[in-house]
C-alpha cells in the first residue's frame, strides 16, 4: 500500500514539477503583457503618424484636401471589401463546420460534388444560351476545329 499523500503542512515547498508549471505559467503572463503592450505602442504611433498627416493637410490648398479625402474613400471602401470577403469566408467556413457535424464529412463531400455539377451544368446552359464562346468560334461544336 503507497504512503500517504503528504499534505502542504508536511511538504517544504513546490516539486519540480510544479515549479516548472508555474514558471511557464509566468513566463506566458510576460509574454501575454508584452504583446498587449506592443499592440498598444503600435496603436499610439499609428495614431500619432495620422494627426501628423492631419495636421500637414490642412496647411495645403483646398483643392488637394478635396483630393486626399477622396482617395481616403477610396481606401476605406477597398478596406471594408476585404474585410467582407473575410467575413464571407468565415460564415462559409462555419456552414461547412455545421454541416459536417450534423451530417458527417462524407456526406458534405457528396454534397458539395453534387452543388459543383450543378453549378456547372448551370454555367454550360447560360454560355450555351448567351454564346458565351461565340468570340472564340467553339461554343456550340464541342471545342473541334471545324475550318
């Protein structure tokens, strides 16, 4: 029969073990506060860079301010695209998750082969319709050279 565990008031301080938990467990703390510390140093440089370029546009004439503030535009509407193309992927990707939990991932195979042929029978309609190829001379031969 093994001995007794030893309690804390017999024990003299930390095992090995526990002494290495709980020196990673610190180093991780570090690291943690160093990053959220960068993060915010970035933050404030980013912050500090922009009220500089503020600052220099507003002693330029009005016409380059109307220039600026438009290209601004520009690349917020370009920013907020991206970021809904993320999102896109994201709620996709989350679909899929669900999917294959409630029905297995074989079955979101099936599926998704399923979705792809339809989708291509649909495009070969629309192009045969439309004359898509018609600029290339083979939409309705089957690709042959005729001539």
């Amino acid at each position: 029969m093994p001995p007794p565990p030893l309690t804390s008031k017999h024990r003299k301080g930390l095992t090995s073990f526990e002494l290495q938990s709980v020196i990673f467990h610190l180093q991780a703390l570090a690291l943690n506060k160093w990053r959220v510390q960068r993060a915010n140093h970035r933050r404030e440089q980013a912050r500090q860079r922009m009220a500089r370029t503020r600052a220099a546009l507003k002693l330029r004439p009005k016409e380059e301010q109307d220039l600026a503030a438009e290209r601004a535009r520009g690349y917020q509407a370009k920013s907020r695209a991206k970021h809904r193309e993320d999102l896109r992927l994201w709620e996709a990707q989350r679909r899929i998750a669900v999917y294959k939990r409630r029905y297995g991932s074989e079955a979101y195979v099936q599926y998704a082969q399923a979705k792809h042929e339809c989708k291509r029978r649909a495009m070969e309609k629309w192009r045969a319709r439309v004359g898509y190829d018609d600029h290339i001379g083979n939409a309705r031969d089957g690709g042959r050279i005729t001539s």
